[in-house]
C-alpha cells in the first residue's frame, strides 16, 4: 500500500492539474479519488490504479472519520 501510495503521489507531482480529482479527508488525511472522475478522463486509470475511491461528506470527513465522529457525539465524548 505504501508503494502504491507513493506512486499516486509522485503521479502527482508530475501532473499537478489532477489533484482536481483528489479528495483529502481533513482529519486522517487519507486521499482517494473523487467519485465525479470521469471514465472518458485521460488519466482516470491512472488515478484510479494509484487511489481508492474517497467520499467525503459536506464537513469533508471520509466515512470512518465521520462514523468515529458520530459516535463520540453520541457518547458525549466531543
């Protein structure tokens, strides 16, 4: 994974106008690939071969961010 990870990255670095399409979750700061990316888009192979598909939701937290988040809320832990 980290292999990959560092493929993805240096993919980046060469092609900068395509963190566009990647999402970055605000508190695990894991990246993936945005949902919108568009199977006609020259390099969503790539990005898809190098990412995981990353939802975020509207505070930008990834699913386990935000279940984690939901649960200490309900605990009162917050």
């Amino acid at each position: 994974m980290t292999t990959q990870r560092n493929d993805g990255l240096l993919y980046l670095d060469m092609y900068p106008g395509l963190r566009k399409w990647i999402n970055q979750c605000v508190t695990c700061q894991r990246l993936g690939y945005r949902l919108e990316l568009a199977d006609e888009h020259v390099a969503a192979h790539n990005l898809r071969s190098c990412f995981a598909e990353l939802a975020l939701n509207d505070q930008g937290l990834c699913d386990q961010c935000a279940a984690a988040f939901e649960a200490r809320t309900q605990t009162g832990d917050a």
